[in-house]
C-alpha cells in the first residue's frame, strides 16, 4: 500500500472533516478539484477511499508506480481529449464530395492526436514520487500540518 490516509476534508465548505464527500469515492474535494475534475476511487486506480469518520484518501500503489498520467486517466477518464466532429462532412462545404476524400482523417484530428499522444507520453514517463521530491519543502510541511490538523480534529 502507498502512503499514509490522508483525511478527506468534506465537500463543498468543509462541512466535517475528515468524513467521506460520498459513498461512491469521490476524491475531488481533497484539492478542491472542481465537479468537472471528479476523480473517483476504483479498482485498479491509483488512490484508496475510506469512508467513515476516519476515511479518506490514499496512494493505492507505491508513488514510484503512480505516473502523472495515471492521475490524469482517473480524474479525467481515458477517452481521448480532442473529438474531431467532422465538420468537413457536413453542410455546404462537403457538398458534391466523393467519399474517399473522408477515408483519412483531417489535418487537424492527425495533429490533435500526436499531440496528445506525446503529451500522454510525458505524464506516463513521471511518477508521483518524481513529483514530490521535486516538491518545496515548505509546500510539503504545510500540507502534512494541514492533514495532520483535519486527522486529529475527526
């Protein structure tokens, strides 16, 4: 198991801390991530939820094992982030096109697409231990005063 449970700090105002936002594993509210940026426990992923008074967020794997990217995938999902809508089949500018002008996709989807595959490439070539070793001092003091203050306080 990674690091320590840190203590959820509740959701939306802090209502009580170190309970669980949801039963469902949300770990949004531990960096007050927006709902848009909902992360969710799941098996396989890279934090541990526990619910209760006690509960809250751990590193599922050693922080060695986590990649930035496996963060990314279980706040943002793994479904690609550029949808090529095809706007060049439709309407008035696909109009008298033969169908094999469509059998590739587009300049812009082809340049979308290595982009975001380098960019995947980066996140999964950095580990969360990288991070946090690269991390301020004091940035990390203060965090761990900050969930040992919620710790003692549930």
């Amino acid at each position: 198991m990674g690091a320590a449970l840190l203590p959820h700090p509740g959701v939306a105002g802090r209502t009580r801390p170190g309970a669980l936002g949801s039963a469902r594993g949300d770990v949004r509210a531990v960096a007050d991530v927006p709902q848009q940026g909902a992360a969710t426990a799941h098996p396989g992923g890279p934090v541990d939820v526990g619910l209760g008074p006690r509960g809250g967020v751990r590193l599922a794997r050693d922080p060695g094992r986590i990649t930035m990217m496996d963060v990314v995938t279980a706040v943002e999902g793994a479904d690609p982030l550029f949808a090529c809508a095809e706007i060049r089949q439709r309407g008035v500018s696909a109009e008298g096109a033969a169908d094999r002008e469509f059998a590739r996709p587009c300049g812009i989807a082809a340049a979308m697409r290595r982009a975001e595959l380098a960019w995947r490439r980066e996140l999964a070539a950095r580990t969360v231990a990288e991070l946090a070793r690269e991390a301020p001092a004091a940035s990390v003091a203060r965090v761990r005063r900050n969930y040992a203050r919620l710790a003692s306080a549930a």
